[in-house]
C-alpha cells in the first residue's frame, strides 16, 4: 500500500536552513508535491517534482528526490519567522490521486 | 468571490444528526475533492468528483455521501454524525491535466 512518513517537528533558527523531510513508499509515483499551511489555512502548494528528476530550485526552496531510497527533502535557504508553519509532502499514485504525509511542523526561532 | 471556499467555516453538532459541508469553486475547475484532517494522519480523500455528476470513493468514504450536480459546487452530507467525525474537512479543486490542487479554508467540524 501507499504510506508518505515525515517527522512531526523542526525547530531552526531565523537565518539558518531548514531541511524537511519525506519517505514514500509508491515507486509507481509520477509527481511528488511540497504543501505549506499556515495557521487556520488551507494548504498552499509549494512546489512540486516530477519523478525523473532528481532536484528542482525555486528561489529559497530546493526539493531533492532519491528516487532509489524513495525519499524526499525540502530545503529552506535563510528560514525565516514567516515561514513556520506545517509542510506537507504529498506523493501522486497511480489512481491519480494525492497520498499526503502526516506533516511537519516547522517552528523558526527569531 | 472568486476562488474556492467552504461554508460554514465553523460548525458545532449532536452525534446521529445530518450535516452537510458546502464548497464553491469558481474557476470551472473539472475534478474537486474532499479531504479530512486529523491530528497524526495528515490529509485523507473522502471522495472526489471529475466531472459533474461523476463522483468515487477515496480511503475514507464510509458515513459520508456526495453529490456534484453543477461544476462549481460539491457539498458533503454527513448522514448520521459521529465523533470520529469530529475533524478539519477540506475541500479542493483543480484543473485537468494541471498539477496544482487548489484548497480552501477549511471547516472545522466538532461533533458532541
């Protein structure tokens, strides 16, 4: 079956990178996905990756995907206060549907 | 508005009681989905819709029942609520043939 894991919580400080990461389990995904949600808030989509690349940047933000380990990081350059908030990874299985991770609450310290 | 949002935000009922969950997308979008979001499970597809008037179960549909008889609407009606429904319902929307699943606010939905 499909199961997305991700640690519950990161702490940082302002300035510093933050890394978040993820394990799936569906090698059949084709697109894997970074959600944020803010306090009281849907979820945003951050950026995405399809499976056969390997890293995509987007300004502050660089996924990485190990398509191999079936793992997934995304890295926050100069982390800010405004960016705590819970992330989500997400994987696309083969029904075309989402299979999100249980979230990751980041909390960056000023 | 424009966008995609839910009704109530907030919203307070008796256990065996029915509710019914509303969205409204604005954007003609073909495929909406509604997801539940509990504390350690992140977010689970109850039921999603394609089209109008084509709806499917996702993981957890079990004590809910959708509809979608115009594009830009898709309630959930819980039948007969229970606690274990008690829980953060989003709806979603998006595009076919596009990646990007639009969501709403969210409502926060608490049984007694």
């Amino acid at each position: 079956g499909e199961d997305v894991e991700q640690s519950l919580f990161l702490s940082v400080r302002e300035g510093d990178s933050s890394v978040i990461n993820c394990t799936y389990t569906d090698s059949s995904s084709t697109y894997l996905y970074w959600y944020k949600q803010e306090p009281g808030a849907g979820l945003q989509l951050l950026t995405y990756i399809f499976s056969n690349m390997d890293m995509k940047q987007d300004q502050r933000l660089t996924v990485l995907l190990n398509k191999k380990d079936k793992h997934l990081s995304l890295r926050i350059a100069d982390t800010q206060t405004g960016d705590s908030a819970i992330y989500f990874c997400a994987e696309k299985n083969a029904g075309n549907m989402l299979t999100f991770g249980g979230g990751t609450r980041l909390m960056v310290k000023p | 508005d424009a966008g995609i949002t839910q009704s109530p935000r907030y919203k307070i009922t008796e256990t065996g009681r029915q509710v019914t969950l509303m969205c409204h997308q604005t954007w003609s979008h073909s495929y909406m989905f509604w997801y539940r979001q509990d504390l350690g499970h992140g977010l689970r597809l109850i039921y999603y819709s394609a089209a109008a008037d084509i709806t499917d179960k996702g993981e957890v549909p079990d004590g809910y029942v959708v509809s979608r008889s115009k594009t830009e609407n898709f309630p959930l009606t819980l039948e007969s609520a229970t606690r274990s429904q008690t829980s953060v319902y989003f709806c979603a929307s998006r595009a076919g043939g596009f990646e990007t699943q639009y969501f709403g606010p969210g409502t926060r939905l608490l049984v007694l």
